[in-house]
C-alpha cells in the first residue's frame, strides 16, 4: 500500500483541490490497481478543514501540535501501521500532477525529492519572480527539498526514526538523514507540484516566508 501524508493547519481554502490532485493521483493506471491511502493531519485547525477532509472520504488525524515535523511524522506512523510501504508527502496547499505517485515508484531509489512550481506564478511582481528564481539557481547542484514533494520508503523512513520534531526545515533535516546513513536519493526536478504563492505563511520558514523575504529584498530564508 502507498499512503500520502498531507498536514493541515487552517487549509479549507486549498484543500479541496489538493485532495481531488492526489486522488486523481490514486487513480494511475501505472500504479497497477495498488491500494493508495490519504490522511489528512489536521493540526491544531479552526476553520472549515475537517469537514471538507471528511466530506472527501479520506482518512482524518487530528492534533494540536502547531508543528509540522510532528504532523507528518504522525501521518507517517499511522500509514505504516495500516501496511503501507511508501509514503509520499504534499502540503495542503498544493495540487499534484497524475503522475506523481508513478515518479517516485518507479524510482529505485530509497527517497525521492521533486520541484515545485509557484500556483498564481503571473500575479507576482516581475521584480519578485526574478528574485526567486535567482534564490533557486543559488541552491548547489538544483537539489531542492520540499515537504510539498517528497517520497520515501517506510524501511528507510523508519531507520532513520522519521521527522525530527521541528516547526521548520523537518524535510531537510529527513533528507540529510537519509542521506548520512547511506539511502540513496533521486533528485526529480521534472516531478514537479505546484504549491500557492501567498505569503501569509502557514510554516515559519517555508515558501511563504521566503516570498515575503523576497518583497523585502531578504533572501536569507528557505
């Protein structure tokens, strides 16, 4: 069984499109008729995501964590005790192509990293996309990680005791993890989600933020 983790904190502007993406996803004719399962973690949410979650038919967790690290590896544990034996990662403001889950199976790799694309890409400033494709040509060999796209085997996710508790960067630490006790990782920059372009940051260092460090001519975030 394939699972995907998705967290959630205040998401009932998104999250309907993110779920029919990774139901649409669920459906590939590549995935053989294997069995997909979806959670939703709702962390610590107020507004309508519960029941859009639940109206969708897919499989609910709720905490008061206020912390993302701890919300994905919550999904995580609870998908490997159900059976699953790869879990994939997306953010609730994301949508992801049909493809997706097909990318990472047919990987032979232990974890699988994807691009992202910026929904909403032609409302932002030319100033500022210049700004943020700079920021993304500065990163080292194009290896970019993102919660919003990421895969990994539960053999290796769970060797390396998962996400760390972190309100921040959880992806990047898990992959640096990975990577220190020997997994091998694909970098699929053509596996590509598209995450929102607002800049009321759910995550206190995640695109959000950068996008606003970028009005302010700060890319020292992300």
């Amino acid at each position: 069984m394939i699972g995907i983790v998705v967290p959630a904190h205040d998401e009932e502007e998104t999250l309907d499109a993110c779920i029919a993406s990774l139901r649409l996803a669920a459906c590939h004719p590549q995935l053989d008729g294997e069995a997909v399962r979806i959670v939703i973690v709702l962390d610590a949410c107020t507004d309508d995501s519960a029941a859009i979650a639940r109206r969708a038919g897919v499989d609910v967790l709720e905490v008061a964590f206020t912390n993302v690290g701890l919300a994905r590896h919550r999904g995580a544990n609870w998908l490997i005790d159900q059976g699953a034996r790869w879990l994939a990662f997306t953010d609730a403001d994301t949508v992801v192509e049909a493809d997706w889950l097909v990318h990472q199976l047919t990987s032979r790799a232990d974890a699988v990293c994807g691009g992202v694309h910026l929904l909403d890409w032609a409302n932002l400033s030319q100033e500022i996309r210049r700004r943020y494709l700079a920021h993304r040509r500065s990163v080292a060999d194009g290896r970019h990680i993102h919660g919003a796209n990421l895969g990994v085997s539960v053999a290796a996710y769970l060797a390396v005791g998962g996400f760390a508790p972190l309100v921040a960067h959880e992806d990047v630490k898990l992959v640096g993890t990975l990577q220190q006790h020997g997994f091998t990782i694909d970098w699929l920059q053509t596996m590509r989600v598209k995450t929102s372009s607002r800049r009321d940051a759910r995550a206190p260092e995640g695109m959000g933020a950068l996008l606003r460090s970028l009005e302010r001519n700060d890319a020292g975030i992300g």
